[in-house]
C-alpha cells in the first residue's frame, strides 16, 4: 500500500485526495499539511489521519521523520519550489500541480532535484491525459491527415471564471502569484508541444489587461457588490449571484467560505476578496494574449487565450497534408482532401477534474508508484521544464515586444 501525504488542502489538493481515497487498492492518503485549521481538518477526517501526521506547513512536515512514500504539492504556486525540492531531497515521489513554479530558475531547480534523488515525479498537465486530446494525438500519429503544417488552439477562459480565478481570486495579481499564461495556459503549451512532437524554435506573444480595469466600472458602480451597487442586479459579474444565489457547495462558489450556508457566503463576500467589484481589485494579470510559434519542419501554431467567452473550454484545429481535424471537447472532425469524406467521432463528457484528465493522470503516477518505476509517465518534471521553457520565453516576448528564440530560455 503506497501512503500520500497532501501538501495544499484547497482544491486541487483536496481533488487529489479524494482520488487516491476512491482508489484504496492503490494508495492512502496518511498526513497533510496546511496553514488553514478548516481545510486541514477536513482531509484529515476524510481520510482518518492521526493528528500526529498533521501539518501546519511543508516545513513541519519536511521536518519531521519520513512517513509516507510520497506527496501531492498543490501549494500556492509561487510556493511550489520549496516542498517541491525540500520533499525530493527527503526522497519522497512528489506529484506536482502545474505550473511547476512561476520563474525558469526555480523550475530548473526542481528539476535537478529529481536528477539528484531519482524519485518518480508527474506533473499536473492533465491535457495529456484528457480522453479526447488523447485521442486527437492518436489520430495524428496515425498519419490520417499527413504532416502537420499548422495547428490553432483557442483557451476559452470564460468572463465568470476570470473573474473568479484572475481577478478577485488568488492568480489575479503576478507579483503574488504568477503571470496568466504559467498560471492557466502552461497545460496548452505543453499539450500542442505534446500533440506535435517537435521542438519549439520561435515564438512571439501579445496580450494585455482590456477589460477589467477601474476605467472601465460601470457609472455609480461601488467598491463591494454588497454596498448597494445600483448596477449589480444587471452586472454580469455581481458577486452576490456568483457567490450566494448558486449551489455554494460546487466551484467556484465554494471557494468563498468554508461554511456553505447563504449566511456565511454573503459575509464572506462582505469582507472577503471575492465581493470585490471587478473594476476595483488589485489584478494586473492579461485578460487576453495570442501566441504564435515556429517548430521544427516549419509547422506554425498559434495560440489564443481570452476571458470573453460564455462558456469554457478549448478549441483545437489541425491542419496536415492530407486533411483537416476540429476539436471542440466533445466532437472530433475530420476532412479527408482526397476524397472530401468527413468523419465525426463523439468523444462523451466525462466526469471529474480537468474532463477526466486529473483522475488518469493520478492514477497513472500511482501506477508508477507501484512499479517503481517512472518510465510511463507522460509529463515528469524534465518534460514539464521542456514546455515551462516556451511559456516563459512567450511572456518575455510580450513584455519586451521581441521575437525570441527558444534556446535562451532552455539552457541548464
């Protein structure tokens, strides 16, 4: 039996746990640590941890004597560096939520950390293992729509997931937590670097914060949703909608309070980060940005990133040889040029995190676990620095309004 200890009880530290506890065959989850009593308390009685293996940080727990096989880090991301190298030189197997951290340097030192050590590492890009993205590398390596010569991906953020996550919520300021290409789009570099198989040698990158900036509140509008806004009602962002007229237990509402009663969510989001008014926070993180990119064999790709959309979720073109492939999430589209056939493949909803991917993804670093081996895992930390590397020479491109090539960014 492989023991886990939960290093970040928020979401995705909780997500994870409650996968590794739907699969007792495999593995379970013996300590935790995390700063918040409310959030520590509720893995710790999930899983029955004794109090002895309870943390109130990744230093206590790095401290004391080894007692499990390896960790889950879903730390704040500028926080993931620390465990993440403090664990390895432990020997503990770590898996890592992405982004692995939010400068190149610390990256490159998680990395060496796992050189030195050996231990099994798996990075959260759970694109990789999302059954429709897999099934849409499948088809290429197949040579169905001969060479790759072009490929376009569009990230859907969504208006209400920007504000949630990139505005009111932890990853809207870089200076606290990190710029929005590492913090939301590193799955989709990874995964189009993935999805061709090549290296990456140019890219350019522009972007910027449009929208939600004071400038652009609506007349009258007030510092909190809750302060008697005239316009909330009618806003598309009114907290109180988001927050309290909603199932408070699901995300992201669940994120305001602990406590899901109306009560305690509308006094969260009195006194909390997520009443804020959008126009009247402290982000500074792009609503919108477009990469393009050069691989090897000329193949050009293109990348777009926007918080205005209805709905979220990615959509992915494929331009090859020989035919064409569409990729909404749900319904794969393929265009033979030779003969003019179009197939459609339904691909199906799937439960759980990132469609799916999340479970497989954990299951699969588990799997290696038991084997001791880390040969069949798709995205350790030496892949993952791979395509970290690109997302952080986008960034510089777009802040220093240059073409860069890639091999600044990848050297040791």
């Amino acid at each position: 039996m492989i023991k886990i200890a939960i290093i970040g009880a928020g979401g995705r530290g909780t997500g994870f746990s409650k996968i590794i506890g739907d699969n007792p065959h495999l593995a379970t989850v013996v300590a935790v640590a995390e700063p918040r009593d409310a959030y520590r308390k509720a893995i710790q009685e999930k899983h029955g941890i004794p109090e002895a293996n309870c943390f109130s940080g990744w230093r206590e727990f790095v401290a004391a004597d080894k007692l499990c096989d390896a960790v889950v880090i879903a730390t704040m991301d500028q926080d993931h560096v620390g465990p993440a190298v403090a664990c390895m030189d432990k020997g503990y197997h770590m898996l890592l939520e992405k982004p692995m951290a939010v400068r190149l340097e610390d990256c490159q030192k998680i990395a060496a950390a796992q050189a030195r050590n050996g231990v099994i590492t798996s990075v959260c890009h759970s694109m990789r293992y999302h059954k429709g993205f897999a099934t849409v590398k499948a088809i290429i390596d197949s040579g169905r729509i001969g060479a790759i010569q072009t490929v376009d991906q569009l990230e859907q953020v969504a208006f209400w997931h920007q504000a949630h996550s990139y505005v009111r919520g932890n990853w809207g300021n870089e200076e606290k937590s990190s710029f929005m290409l590492i913090a939301k789009s590193c799955h989709d570099i990874d995964y189009l670097t993935h999805l061709i198989g090549k290296n990456c040698l140019r890219i350019s990158s522009f972007g910027s914060l449009g929208h939600f900036r004071k400038e652009n509140a609506p007349e009258g509008a007030t510092a909190r949703c809750t302060d008697g806004c005239p316009v909330e009602q009618s806003c598309a962002y009114s907290a109180i909608k988001a927050y309290v007229h909603v199932d408070r237990a699901a995300w992201p509402a669940n994120v305001c309070s602990h406590d899901h009663s109306a009560e305690a969510h509308l006094e969260a989001i009195k006194t909390g980060p997520y009443g804020r008014c959008v126009y009247a926070c402290d982000n500074d993180v792009v609503d919108h940005q477009v990469v393009a990119m050069e691989y090897e064999d000329d193949i050009t790709v293109t990348f777009t990133m926007t918080a205005f959309t209805q709905k979220g979720g990615r959509r992915l073109r494929v331009h090859g040889s020989a035919g064409e492939l569409y990729f909404d999430e749900s319904t794969i589209v393929i265009r033979d040029f030779a003969t003019g056939n179009k197939e459609t493949i339904e691909v199906g909803a799937e439960t759980g995190g990132h469609g799916g991917g999340d479970s497989r993804l954990t299951l699969d670093w588990l799997s290696a676990l038991a084997v001791n081996s880390g040969e069949g895992i798709k995205t350790d930390v030496h892949q993952s620095l791979r395509t970290h590397s690109i997302v952080f020479a986008a960034e510089a491109s777009r802040k220093e309004r240059r073409m860069i090539n890639i091999a600044e960014f990848s050297k040791p």
